[in-house]
C-alpha cells in the first residue's frame, strides 16, 4: 500500500467521524430534549404523542446514520458502506429541500 492509499483511506475516516458526530449530536439534542429543541425552531409538541414521535423521527434517525457511519470506520472493506450511507442521505435530504 503506497502512501498515497494510507492518506485516502484516513480522508475517508476523518469524513466518517465528522459526520457521525453531527449526526450524533443531531440526535442527543432531540432525543434528552425534544420540547427545548423543537421549541428553538418555532415547532411546539402539544401531546405525548408528538413528544414521541418526535424523539423517534428527529432523534433516533440520526442516531442511526451516526451508528452506521461509525461502525464503517474500523473496517476497510466496510469504508464504502459508510461513504455510500453519508452519499444516499445527502442526495436524499438535498432532492427532498
């Protein structure tokens, strides 16, 4: 392996960790306080059921992406997993805006 392979394998750890540490971050907020953080955003939960729902769709989605991109870092075989992961969310987050 020549150096320049050791330089773009450690790219494309330093690419998942940071994303996985937004994507971390994104779902910590929104699950241990969903009313605080939705209320910054002008979004207010009137039931149980919206605090739930709320937890589940903007918490425990990131939470997934960020566990799927960590657990993608370690592996070489499984760098492209992660990198498609952080490429399919993108692409749909940015056709979806």
């Amino acid at each position: 392996m020549d150096a320049l392979s050791k330089i773009g394998i450690w790219v494309n750890r330093t690419v998942l960790i940071a994303i996985s540490i937004v994507f971390a971050s994104i779902a910590f907020k929104f699950l241990f306080n969903p009313i605080g953080t939705t209320s910054e955003i002008n979004i207010s939960l009137g039931s149980a059921a919206a605090i739930t729902v709320a937890r589940v769709s903007l918490g425990g989605f990131p939470l997934v992406i960020s566990l799927l991109t960590v657990s993608s870092i370690f592996s070489l075989s499984q760098h492209l997993r992660g990198i498609a992961t952080v490429v399919t969310v993108v692409a749909i987050l940015t056709i979806a805006t």
